[in-house]
C-alpha cells in the first residue's frame, strides 16, 4: 500500500471513530481506540486531526481546560462517501477493534450518583468521580428529603470536577 493511500486510509479511521463515538474526544481517547493499529502512532493521529482540522471535517472544541473534538457535517457526509473505499475486511475489523475499545474509552472517566434510602424521607446520597477502575473520590451526603437528595445528586453531575478540585485544593494546603 502507498503511504498516500496509508495515510488517507488513517484519516479516514479517525473519522470513523469520532462518527461513532457519542461524545467529543480527546486525543488520548482517539489513541487508545487505535492501539490495535500498528502503524498508528498518537503523533500521527495529531497530524491526521490537524489536517482534518483544517479541512473543515473535524473541529475543536474546549470544555474545562480538555481539548476535545467532533466531527463536522461536512466530515460527516466525506466519511459516508469515502467508507465506499475501504475493503469489506478493513471496515469490519475496524467495528470490532472500536466496539472492544468504546468500552474502556467510556469507563476512562465517570461522575455519577447513588440515592439511598435511609428511612421515611432521609437519605444518603453517594456522589463519585472514577478515573477507570480507580475512585478519585466517594462522598456521601445526607438528605432530609427525596427533593433535597435529587438536588444533589443533580448538583454533582453539573459541578463533580469543580468540586473536587476545590477539595483537593484545601485538603492538600500547608
């Protein structure tokens, strides 16, 4: 195979993989969906972002500080054209290796919640950040009512990271 043909075959599983993934990437995420590949490095996936990138079939977008990115309507219509192109064997090889890794790009990181009962309305609401397997941080707070409990359990999903920065940032002081 030619490396232009390579490289645009690349670019092309870059694109497939921000189409299927249902959230904005980052780089790390877009790399770990390709560790399967052997001659897909994480420098040339920035390159194939940026020439993406510039092509108007991807674009950038910052949440809290993490670059993520999404593919464009124009990126989207190129990939449907160009998906034609790939050997039936390539495309499928390709669904697995992102159904296998769409899993563990998805646990890389969670916020979530967990109301507990406790008696007639009082609660225990368990408030967590995972970073894959590992828990960054688990605090559970007490409710003294069902409303009460889903405020903040709603709370946490919207501010966890800012939360637990602050935490962090006054339990590690001098």
């Amino acid at each position: 195979m030619s490396k232009d043909f390579e490289l645009f075959d690349n670019k092309i599983i870059v694109l497939y993989i921000l189409d299927k993934s249902t959230k904005p990437l980052t780089v790390e995420q877009i790399v770990k969906f390709c560790e399967e590949f052997e001659d897909i490095t994480y420098f040339d996936i920035v390159d194939y972002i940026e020439k993406l990138k510039n092509s108007e079939y991807v674009y950038q977008i910052i949440d809290q500080g993490t670059v993520l990115y999404k593919l464009t309507s124009s990126g989207n219509s190129m990939l449907n054209e160009l998906l034609e192109l790939i050997p039936g064997v390539n495309l499928h090889n390709l669904k697995k290796i992102i159904n296998k890794n769409i899993v563990e790009v998805k646990t890389d990181y969670s916020i979530n919640t967990q109301i507990i009962p406790i008696k007639s309305e009082e609660y225990k609401v368990s408030c967590y950040i995972k970073d894959g397997n590992d828990e960054l941080v688990n605090i559970s707070i007490y409710a003294g009512t069902k409303e009460q409990a889903k405020n903040i359990s709603k709370n946490w999903q919207e501010n966890a990271e800012n939360i637990y920065s602050k935490l962090l940032e006054l339990m590690t002081k001098d």
